[in-house]
C-alpha cells in the first residue's frame, strides 16, 4: 500500500470551516521563491492591509538562511526577497496572492540559484525576435515511502505500452492530482495548455505556453510550486528525477518548444533549419544547463532508449522522438511553426534553458550562454 502523508489525513471538514471565514477585508500575499539547491520551492505568507493592484504595490521582504560550518559553528545571512510576477492563490481564493520572487544576496548580487537576472538580460537583447516558449513538464507521483505511487509492494506494474494517455483504474494512476493542478493553475492565471498522462505508471506531464521571453521561466516556476502544493494536499510527493525508475521505464523530460515571429511567418521553417544548425555547435554547452547537476542527472536519461537520443550525440529530425531536436510533423508540412529541444531534464531550470536557446539561436556571442 502507498503510504500517504499524516497531514493529508488530518480532518478537513474541521479545516473547511477556519477557511470559509472572511478575512476582514486583508489580503494573504504568499512569497515563492526557488531555494538554494536550485530545485525546491519556498514560500511564506504575510498580511497586506489591502489587495495589491499589480506587482509594484507588493514590498521586497527577506528570510534569514543558516550555514553549518561545523558541528557548532553557524553562520547566519539574509537574503532579499523581490517579487517578481503575481497569480491568483487557489488555496485560500481571492483576493490572496502568490508572488514569485528573485532572491538577492545581502549586497544585493542575485543569489547562486537566481538565474533570472540572467536571463532576463538575454531576453531583453533578443526582443525584436519576440521568441516564444512552450515547456512540457513531465513528473512522476511518489507515495511518502518514495516509491511510485500505486506500484505494487512487490515487483513491477505491467510492463509500459498502454499507460500514455490512458483511461481505467490500471492504467491512470492518480488522475486526481493533474485534474487539480490542472484547475488551480487556471484560477491562478498560469497559461497551462494541457496535461496528459505519460508512458510510464504514476507518471504525468502538463504543458504551459506559449510565453514570450522571461515568461516561460516565470510561469514554469510557479507551476511547479502549485503541483508540489497540490500533492501536499493528497499527502504524496511529486518528483521531477529525470530518471526516477531504473530500467525499462520512461524518464520525465522538460521539453522545450520555440519559436520566433520569423519562424511562425511563411516560410519559417528556413530559420527553424539555420537554429538547429546553429545548436548542433553547441551541444555540450547546453547539456551542461539541461539539469541542476551539470548533464549528471540527464545522464541517466538520454541513453538513446526510451524515446531519447543520447546524451553525446546531437541529432535532429521531423517526427521522430528518438533525437535531441524534433520538428513536427505538422510544421514541416506547414513549412512554418516551432521546433522542440527534447533534451531538458524534468528537473531543469526554465530560465538556464530558454536563456541558453536565446542565445544561441539569437546572439552572435558565445560567452551568453554561460551561466549568469
Ligand atoms: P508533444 O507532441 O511533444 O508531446 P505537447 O502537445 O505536449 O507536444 O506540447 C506542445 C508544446 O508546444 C506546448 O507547451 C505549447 O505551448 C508549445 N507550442 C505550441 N506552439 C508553439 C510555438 N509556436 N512556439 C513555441 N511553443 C509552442
Ligand atoms: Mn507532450
Ligand atoms: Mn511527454
Ligand atoms: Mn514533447
């Protein structure tokens, strides 16, 4: 049996009631922001007196981080919190907010996680492009034991061919987490555009896009937050492992799908052609950023098996899923459209990632890639 978080079994009649209450007249602003290993999320509320118009009305905060340098030596510094972009919070419901933020250092530097400012930066120069993302990302359901959710104790579900996109209790497995996702992304004002459920058992992919620029990480960020806060709620985990089963299993990828107002024009797909020219020169730079841990983690993915390509090799192709970048069908018939990067692990950072496809499909300096 999955086991299930003990807060999921608290009573949540009782809760219902506490949160029916009218909250005289303030308004719950939750600050989100990406935490130093660079891949969970944070988030703490406070009280406004009034409902915040835009992001302009909602003031920088700060929380205090701890450094063990030894059994008994900690070191203690604060970090600024700036609120970047603003939703609607579907937990406690209008007029509260949830407020993405960049972190600072206490000099005011972005902090080692924040590759916002960074991309930001790129964006900005590649304007005239007006460059659209669209980001799959695919997770898989854990149970608090940290095994796939609904996987038998013992051994293996049936093998993988008839869970994508499937219907019946032996086939979806946990469809209560995407439906409400799905519905808390929506009220928040997330430009989610669809979900579907994957190859492998218990595992999920939602797709949000098209974003123009800086968007695409802001709005991916904020969408992992609220699956992470919906799966509280049903007392299981998800996780973005890009390789979270061994073996004959689908891994979770973070697609990333583009396109500039050039290649959605008539006879797009020429630029879509010079791009992939362009990103075939710099593979290796770009696995360096397609995970938190430098290509480590996507090592266990990009094997060449399991609709990958591998990890060494650059390849592209028109319908085919076994390369790094695909061109849909659709568009090589249109001759105009967008091209997919399918080497982003689930766990990426959609800013390194659509700054390093800026850059390089966009600028002529190579140094942009790089990290900040
Ligand atoms: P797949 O066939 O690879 O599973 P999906 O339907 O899951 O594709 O996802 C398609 C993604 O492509 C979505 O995130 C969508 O926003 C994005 N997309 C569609 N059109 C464009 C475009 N012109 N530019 C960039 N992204 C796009
Ligand atoms: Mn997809
Ligand atoms: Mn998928
Ligand atoms: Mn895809």
């Amino acid at each position: 049996m999955t086991t299930l978080s003990a807060s999921s079994r608290l009573n949540k009649t009782v809760r219902q009631h506490y949160m029916s209450l009218p909250q005289g007249g303030k308004c719950q602003v939750t600050y989100i922001w990406i935490s130093k290993n660079g891949e969970d999320l944070r988030g703490k509320t406070r009280t406004l007196e009034t409902e915040p118009k835009s992001i302009d009305e909602i003031p920088e905060w700060n929380f205090c981080t701890a450094h063990r340098f030894s059994q008994v030596q900690m070191s203690y510094s604060e970090m600024f919190l700036i609120p970047v972009c603003m939703f609607r919070d579907p937990f406690t419901l209008d007029p509260n907010k949830l407020v993405l933020c960049e972190v600072l250092n206490n000099d005011r530097l972005p902090a080692e996680t924040n590759h916002r400012m960074g991309c930001k930066k790129v964006m900005d120069q590649v304007q005239e492009h007006q460059i659209w993302f669209g980001m799959e990302q695919e997770y898989t359901l854990l149970g608090m034991d940290k095994n796939p959710f609904g996987w038998p104790q013992w051994g293996f579900p049936a093998p993988q061919g008839h869970y994508h996109s499937g219907v019946g209790a032996d086939k979806a497995i946990g469809r209560d987490i995407m439906e409400c996702h799905y519905k808390a992304c929506l009220y928040a004002g997330i430009k989610i555009c669809g979900t579907n459920s994957e190859t492998m058992p218990s595992q999920w992919e939602f797709q949000v896009g098209p974003c123009e620029g800086i968007e695409m990480g802001d709005q991916l960020w904020v969408a992992r937050f609220l699956l992470h806060r919906v799966c509280e709620d049903f007392g299981v985990l998800a996780t973005l492992d890009p390789k979270p089963v061994k073996g004959n299993w689908n891994g979770a990828g973070g697609h990333m799908n583009v396109s500039t107002k050039q290649m959605r024009e008539e006879g797009g797909l020429q630029y879509i052609e010079q791009a992939i020219e362009k990103l075939s020169k710099r593979h290796k730079e770009h696995i360096k950023v397609y995970d938190p841990h430098g290509g480590q983690d996507n090592m266990r993915r990009l094997t060449g098996e399991n609709e990958t390509a591998n990890i060494n090799e650059f390849t592209a192709g028109v319908a085919d899923r076994a390369v790094s970048i695909r061109i849909p069908l659709k568009v090589s018939n249109d001759k105009k459209g967008y091209f997919e990067d399918r080497r982003p692990a689930a766990n990426c950072d959609p800013y390194l990632v659509t700054k390093a496809i800026a850059s390089t499909c966009l600028l002529e300096d190579v140094e942009q890639v790089k990290d900040n």
